[in-house]
C-alpha cells in the first residue's frame, strides 16, 4: 500500500517483545515505515496472553503497540532460521532487538558480519541495563527499574509507601528514546552512508527520567523524599479539593499566584511576606496548601475551574481514564483512531500523537495475527516459492 509518511521507504525488522520495542517499531510503521515483526512460532510476543482484557481472542495490550506491522513466525535459534533472518536483515535499514546482551552474536551476527553483509543498518539494542557495568547480565522488568531508579521513592505520599507510577512508564520513554535515537542515526546515515549501533536501556531511561530531582542531588546534594501529588519546588502546584470534587493546581510564577488568590477572595495572599515568592511558599507548604483547600471548599469544583482558567490560571479536573478519553478534545485531535480486524473487527485504538504538516502519519494496518504474513513476506521479500515454504513449516522453522 503506498505511504507518503515521513518514513515511507525505510524498512524495520523488529525482533522485539513486549512494550519498549514495540512502542517504538510501532511509532516508526505510524511514520510510514514498514515494519516486519518477528515472533516465535507457536507463542509469539508475550502479550498476545497477557490479559484480560481479551477481544476476539486477542489480547488488549498485544493490540495497542502493535498496529502497522506484519507478523513473521521463526525460530531464530536455528540455522534454518538464521538464514532467513541474515537475508531480511540484509534488506532491512534498521533492525532492533531487545534479547539479552549477547544473543545476536550467538546466533553469528557480529559486529564483522554486519560490517560485511549490512554494512548501512541501524541497529537499535534495547537492554535492561546496557551491555557493560555489573548488573550488564541482568534482564530487565518496568516494575524492578521503577524502583532501582529511585522512581518510586519519589511516588506516594510523605508518610506513606513508595509508589510505582500507573503505567509502564520506563518501557513507555524508553521506546520513546529508542525511536528518537534510530532517527538520529539514520539521519546520520545521510553524511556517512554507514549505519551504527544505538544501544538503550531501561537502566539508563529510568536514571534520566528523574531529571530535576537527579539535579538537585548531583549539584545540591539533596536526595529525593515524596510529595504525594505535589511539586518538591514550586508551591502551590498540587490536587485541592473543592466542595464535590478534587481539581489539580499549577502555579508557576508570581503573577498567577496573586491572580488565584483574587479569584479565591484573598487578594491579601500576594502581600503575605510568607507568600511573596515562591522560595517562601516551599517553607510554608503546608500552610499554603491548607488555606487554599479551605477557599476551594466553597463552591464545586466545575464553578472554581470556570473562574480560574478565566484568570489564566494553569488548572484541570482530575478525570478518570474514561472521561480523558471521551473528552471532546480528544475526538478533535484525533486521538482515537478506528480500524478493522478481521477478527474483532472495528476495533478502537489511540490515535497518533505527532502530527506532519506535509507527509501525513497514518494507522494503516491492524495488530497482525501470529504469523500472518508468513508466505507473504518469504515469497516477496527473499523471492522462496511454495515448496520452500512448505518445507519450513514442516520443520517448525516458521
């Protein structure tokens, strides 16, 4: 099918499983690349059984990172399998892979090998925690990252436990980063028509994704506590609760905090010495935050978020995941997309977060069944006819 996505043309074998790299194989197909998706016979990725949620037999999560992919079956450890594997490669320009350090050369596919058989891939490797240091062995899990981090030492309230964020968020950015990372180097392919390795880790992701508090370690030498929903340096800038219902507050500057406390009916707020600045409302937290919840205790919370946002106050209803997603703004940036499954048909989906303003990015294929494409991609990418293809079933290769 043609594309005129800003990466029509660029091919990607993804040897991944699971979240990160899938995310990230996933943004690159919703670019316009094309992407062959590699799984092992009979089980495929992990989570296409991971669930409930099921529709049709299809796992959710399996559904979600997945479209825009076609789905190879093959048992890579095999030599039969490496052979095929050797000869996508050699057409592909990028390939990721998120295996323990150490496989790919395993399987006889070093550093020499692609210097001489592909020398022009970028060869992305996603690890739990790089391929040097101490714990370089290791695998790596979202949750067991979120906590090594520090992540989660910063989750939760002061006096409560640690708490792990509501999402995978370390496998999220470092997909993120992985793609970010692949552009870069095929960007760079352009000057020196080589491609590079790109080597990501949730280790790494994870340390990064601290960003301010990691600062003011490194340069104050003042370690990380929990502020529950609030902000370790910007006071106010929290969830308060109004008569009905809890609203999030975000004050960034001295103008918006004296134009809140008008709204609140306590203009004499910004004349406080303990209000004057923000250095000063970081002391007085607490007492901050207690008289701004006994303003907002008035009226319900739609009524204060009218006021506020009219006074140009950064603030927001705390929706459920449900209500964020019927928003109407939602539908208006087209943050669902639709599209058929030949097993669950109109299946739902989110849309896609960046938007081109001249090579259009595009939900062009559903989540593929496991092994889907497998005749397809033998015969019109490495030219086998039937009987070999036939024989590779036979011998559980694919």
């Amino acid at each position: 099918m043609k594309e005129n996505g800003p990466l029509a043309g660029i091919r990607v074998l993804d040897l991944t499983r699971i979240l990160a790299g899938p995310l990230c194989t996933m943004m690159l197909g919703d670019m316009g690349a094309e992407v062959i998706k590699v799984e092992p016979p009979d089980r495929g990725d992990d989570t296409r059984a991971w669930g409930p949620p099921f529709l049709a037999g299809e796992a959710v999560y399996f559904l979600r990172v997945n479209r825009n992919k076609r789905s190879l079956t093959l048992n890579m450890a095999v030599p039969a399998g490496q052979k095929i594997l050797a000869g996508l490669i050699e057409k592909a320009d990028v390939l990721i892979d998120n295996f323990r350090v150490g496989t790919l050369e395993k399987w006889g596919f070093t550093d020499v090998w692609f210097e001489r058989h592909a020398p022009r891939i970028v060869r992305c490797s996603i690890t739990g925690y790089g391929s040097s240091g101490p714990k370089a062995a290791l695998a790596g899990y979202d949750f067991i990252l979120q906590a090594e981090s520090g992540l989660m030492s910063i989750c939760g309230e002061p006096d409560g436990p640690p708490i792990k964020y509501g999402v995978a968020i370390v496998d999220v950015c470092t997909g993120m980063l992985a793609s970010t990372s692949i552009l870069a180097a095929l960007n760079a392919r352009h000057r020196s028509g080589k491609g590079q390795k790109v080597e990501l880790s949730l280790y790494e992701t994870s340390l990064a994704m601290l960003v301010n508090v990691a600062a003011s370690y490194l340069a104050a030498g003042r370690d990380a506590g929990r502020f529950g929903n609030g902000h370790p340096s910007i006071v106010p800038y929290t969830a308060y609760r109004a008569a009905d219902a809890m609203i999030a507050v975000g004050i960034g500057n001295e103008r918006q905090f004296a134009r809140m406390a008008e709204v609140l009916g306590h203009p004499e707020w910004a004349k406080d010495a303990r209000f004057a600045s923000n250095r000063t409302r970081v002391e007085y937290r607490a007492v901050v935050d207690d008289l701004i919840n006994e303003a907002l205790s008035r009226e319900c919370a739609d009524a204060w978020l009218a006021k506020l946002k009219t006074a140009g106050i950064p603030c927001g209803k705390i929706n459920s995941v449900a209500q964020a997603l019927d928003d109407p703004h939602t539908a208006a940036r087209d943050m669902i997309e639709t599209i058929e499954h030949p097993t669950v048909g109109a299946l739902k989906m989110l849309g896609i977060p960046f938007k081109f303003s001249d090579t259009t990015c595009s939900v062009r294929r559903p989540p593929p069944a496991l092994g889907e494409h497998n005749d397809e991609i033998l015969a019109g990418e490495l030219g086998l006819n039937d009987k070999a293809i036939a024989e590779l079933r036979r011998d559980k290769v694919i």
